[in-house]
C-alpha cells in the first residue's frame, strides 16, 4: 500500500513521506440482540518509510502510532450528522470490499452489503 502524506519527515537525501500499513484490524463485537447496531473496533498500526531516489531502495522507519477508533460505526454517523462522511463512506468501502473478499475466497455464492 503505497500512500504519501505532506507533513514528511527528512533526513540527507531521504524523504520518509510514505505510509506504510503494519496491520489492519476490524473487530466487532458479538451482541445477540439484533436491534442495537454493530460494535466495530478499528486498529490500525503504521510507520513511514523513505525511497532512495537513485537505487529505488525502501528505508523503514521505525513504528510511527497506532489509529485507535473504537464503537467506529458510532463516530462515523455521528461526524456524518455534523456535515462530515469520510469515516462514514471509509465504513461502507471497507464492508464492499470485504463482501468482494467472501465472494471471491469461499464457495458462499454471491454476496451483498445490506
């Protein structure tokens, strides 16, 4: 995953402007009531690394933070109430792309985001 951001931290000849993904990890939380809405922790462990211009060599710095966004879908509707969608619309990409995954990998047949 290759994502560059502008607040970079330089060394001699290196820019570490690239975000890389140590791990990704979406858990929810098992209710047997139906009618409250899902639990969702989300985790995300990160570090920036640099690119060498000359040789294309990859220079990792050490880990950068973690993400912690816990009841995720909660914060999500509520920024979205106050005008602001991104973690709302980051939500429904990462359950289509999950529903692809199912489709993809199991013998489950077709899937659906409802």
């Amino acid at each position: 995953m290759a994502i560059k951001v502008s607040n970079a931290v330089s060394k001699p000849a290196l820019v570490f402007n690239n975000f890389f993904l140590d791990s990704l990890t979406l858990t929810q939380s098992k209710d047997e009531d139906d009618k409250k809405p899902p639990y969702y922790s989300l985790e995300v462990a990160y570090r920036m690394y640099a690119v060498d211009p000359n040789t294309r060599k990859r220079f990792y710095g050490p880990r950068e933070g973690v993400i912690r966004l816990e009841d995720y879908l909660s914060l999500a509707v509520k920024k979205a109430s106050e005008g602001d969608s991104d973690l709302l619309d980051a939500m429904m990409a990462i359950e289509q792309a999950l529903s692809i995954i199912i489709e993809d990998q199991t013998e489950l047949g077709t899937t659906e985001v409802v």
